[in-house]
C-alpha cells in the first residue's frame, strides 16, 4: 500500500552469427540469392498496443517529465503520440518506450490521447489511453461538510496523496453534482480527511510528514484556510472526529519496512478555534494501525490493525467523555481489515477486510451498547481489495470501494440483525480508494486514486441503489 521499490531488468539480446560456407562441386556452385524473377518477402511491421503509462497523469502546471509508456510491438522506430502529436521517443525494448513531455503540454487541465505509432510496412496506431492533467494527484481519501442544519452536504473535500493538496468542491444539494473551487496545500502524501461535525473545520492525516493539517472551512465558499499542522505517529493513515467535536483520533501505520515502530492512536482535543492539542498516543501490538472509527453515542471507538498475518485485529476502546481518552476493552479478529464503519443505530459495525484467494469480504459485527464490544456475526463478499466501507445516514444501506475491481459493492442493511445483503456492484473509476455518503443519504461520492477523479453517485432511497451522475477530476 505505500511505496514499493520496483525491480528493473536488464534485457540482453545475444546476436547469433551464422556462418555460410559455399563449397565448389564439379564446377557448379551453391548461392542464397531467391530464384530468378522472384522477389523477397518484405517484413513487415506489427501494429503497438499500450497497457499502462507511468505516470498517469500529473498536476497542472509542472515540470516536462518522462512518460513511459508499457505494451507490446514496439520498434526502435516506434513513436509516443500526444494528441496525434509526435513527441521524441527512446526506445527501451520491445514492451517499453519513453517519450520526453515538455512543460506546454500540461500547462492547462484535461486529459490527453497518448498512443504510440509503427512506421509501414504494416504498423499502425496502438489503441489510446488518457492522460490525466489535474490540480490533484492520487485521490484517496473524501469527506463531505454538512450544512448548518447538518442533513444536507454543502462542501466536499479530496486529500491528494501524489500532489500534497486537497481539493475543494461546492455539492449542489439538488443534483448531488460537484463543482471545484480550488486545491490547497497538505502535508506530505495526506492520505485521509475528516470534517468537524459543525462543518467548520477540517483535518487532514499526511502519511509521510507524520501530522496532521488543520484547516478552518468559509461556510460561505467552501475554501479552506490553513491554521497550522501538529505531529502524529508514524505514518498516520486515518483521521477522525468524535461525534460530540470536542476530540480527534487518528491511526498511525507504524514502520511497515522493519515493524521496529508498531502501529498506534493519536488523541487530542479540540479547542473552539478548531486547533488540536495532543493528549498522548495509545500504542498497538503490530505494524498496520489503518483505520479507526467512533461510536455514535460517542462512548466506544474501533480500530482496524492489518498486521500481515501478526494478529489481524479490531481493538476496542471506551473513551472518556471530559478527556477522550482511550480505555482498551480487548480486541476481536478480523481478517486484513482496512476500515471500520459504525451503523447509525449503534448497533452494528462493518469492517472492509481483504486476504489471500479472493477471499475479500465485509466483516459483520453486533455491538453491546452497554460495554463496546463487537460480536462476529458472519462476512460477506465484497468486491476485490475494498479499502473502504460506509453506512448511509438512514442505516439502511452500506457501500464499499474496492480498489482493484474497480466498482462499489452495495448491500441492503437488516434492521434487526444488521446483516448485509448484496444489491449488487456498479463501476467506478481506477483504484477505488475511499467512499462518504451525502448527509441527505441521497448522493455517494468515491475517491478513485489512479484514474484522478471523483465519481457521484444519486442513490435510490428504496433500493439503495448507485447511480453514476457524473464524474469530475481532482
């Protein structure tokens, strides 16, 4: 999940030399040049095909920079097109080019037709991928403001992992359809936003720069202002306020390359300013601290620790309501989990969990409303790599994101017992990161990380249902 480094091979190609000896016999002699009134058969060239480009796009604005571009059939006469435009192409080996970009090219927003061209004999033009030129790079994470009267979203906001910004949006409360109104800067790689319930503040976890950006939200535009940053752990991945707004948690990854730092909680307390103020840290047992949610009464929260197999875990807290601290209550095993989502209710949780063999399911819980603790009650199947789940503000539906097959699996929620049960899926963009329900439960928005966009959703409020209105980038 983050950075890995990438193995590169070095191809050698070993020429073969064949020797030809012509040997005289009784006078005549022996030549390799085809029959008379014959001509040879030319070669001729295949037609390329692209897979993948690297990268896929970048911020407006930037730098010229190297494309490469990864497929089949290319030539050391191949050529990288930019909107049917020639740009200068290497040639790497026959599944890899690379096309130098100048800074022109990505000097306004949009999306570019990159394709590479064969020269005849034969060849052709490969099919076309696009280009992303956003303001933000890498969506992973959504969060969406509430209005005064906290039932409908006025703003919605993308933390930018690869651009180091967020982005802001206005909601249309009557389409659901966003409109951009600018970026603002992050800290480094923020991977996760969450807003004050009042709807005027908003915090951002910056995975590499361990803090989190604190922002205040103009409740007229929507635009945030920065108010400063505060350390967190390591690597903190997810961030999130407590229902009452007096105090924030947030979940540190820890060392994921050594496991020499486990995971753990940030808390702090929120002043009326908006600022935090760190109150200590909890610790975890293992690496792999991603995710943690709080209760709706506010009394218990839920951690999700991916340990790689070291104790995959939900930890339980209490928390005290004058100083939100944090009291274990023991944990319960899940399997990869990667989010938490609580039911509106207070009755149930969902956790997003993803393992080996196609084995990705939503994990289904029952809470005790008296003590906190969770109740396995069965999984069900999501779509492959969910890294996100959310709960609709009715309680009667829940969503996931799943990252590598690209869509959103949907579920109708039991009132009684809280078991899920599959409406079915609907596509989304690339890498499928992070999911927030409008407060209306009328709109979904989705975080797609490698495509650079947002996808929005209107939701059927009988059958729960998505339906695609639109997308727009980040």
């Amino acid at each position: 999940m983050k950075s890995a480094a990438v193995a590169r091979r070095k191809l050698v190609i070993l020429g073969i030399v064949s020797l030809v000896f012509l040997a005289g016999c009784g006078g005549g002699s022996y030549s390799n040049q085809p029959p008379s009134g014959t001509n040879p058969t030319p070669t001729t060239n295949p037609v390329p095909a692209i897979s993948f480009l690297n990268p896929s796009g970048t911020a407006v604005g930037g730098p010229a920079f190297t494309l490469t571009v990864s497929g089949s059939n290319f030539l050391a006469s191949s050529v990288v097109r930019w909107n049917g435009s020639d740009r200068p192409t290497a040639f790497q080996n026959n599944t890899q080019v690379t096309a130098q970009i100048p800074a022109g090219d990505i000097a306004a927003t949009g999306t570019a037709a990159i394709t590479v061209f064969n020269p005849t004999p034969g060849g052709g033009t490969s099919n076309s991928l696009n280009f992303s030129i956003v303001r933000g790079l890498g969506p992973i994470s959504v969060a969406v403001a509430p209005d005064p009267s906290g039932k409908f979203g006025r703003f919605a906001y993308v933390a930018n992992r690869d651009s180091n910004n967020v982005s802001m949006y206005t909601i249309n409360p009557a389409t659901g359809i966003l409109e951009a109104v600018g970026t603002i800067a992050a800290g480094t790689a923020p991977f996760s936003v969450a807003v004050h319930p009042s709807g005027n503040f908003a915090y951002v976890a910056n995975l590499d720069s361990d803090n989190v950006s604190v922002y205040t939200i103009d409740t007229t535009t929507g635009v945030l202002t920065f108010m400063g940053a505060i350390g967190a752990g390591v690597e903190p991945d997810s961030v999130v306020v407590h229902p009452s707004g007096k105090f924030a948690y947030v979940a540190n990854f820890g060392d994921e390359l050594l496991g020499s730092v486990p995971g753990s909680v940030s808390t702090y307390t929120i002043n009326a300013g908006g600022g935090l103020t760190s109150t200590g840290t909890i610790a975890e047992k293992f690496v792999g601290t991603s995710s943690v949610a709080v209760h709706p009464s506010g009394k218990f929260a839920y951690v999700a620790n991916s340990a790689f197999n070291n104790g995959n875990t939900i930890s339980m807290y209490t928390i005290d309501a004058t100083t939100g601290a944090l009291t274990s209550i023991g944990t319960v095993a899940a399997q990869n989990p990667r989010s938490v989502a609580v039911h509106p209710s207070g009755n149930f949780a969902y956790v997003a969990t993803s393992g080996v063999s196609n084995s990705d399911t939503i994990s289904m819980y029952t809470i005790d409303r008296t003590t906190g603790a969770l109740t396995s009650i069965g999984t069900v199947a999501a779509g492959r790599l969910p890294e996100s789940v959310a709960v609709d503000p009715a309680g009667k539906f829940a969503y996931t994101a799943n990252a590598e097959s690209n869509d959103v699996s949907m579920y109708s929620i039991n009132a009684t017992t809280g078991a899920l049960t599959s409406i079915g899926t609907v596509a989304a963009g690339l890498a499928p990161n992070s999911i927030a329900i409008d407060p209306s439960g009328k709109f979904a928005y989705v975080a797609n990380a490698s495509s650079n966009n947002i996808s929005m959703y209107s939701i059927d409020a009988t059958t729960g249902a998505l339906t695609l209105i639109g997308t727009i980038g980040t």
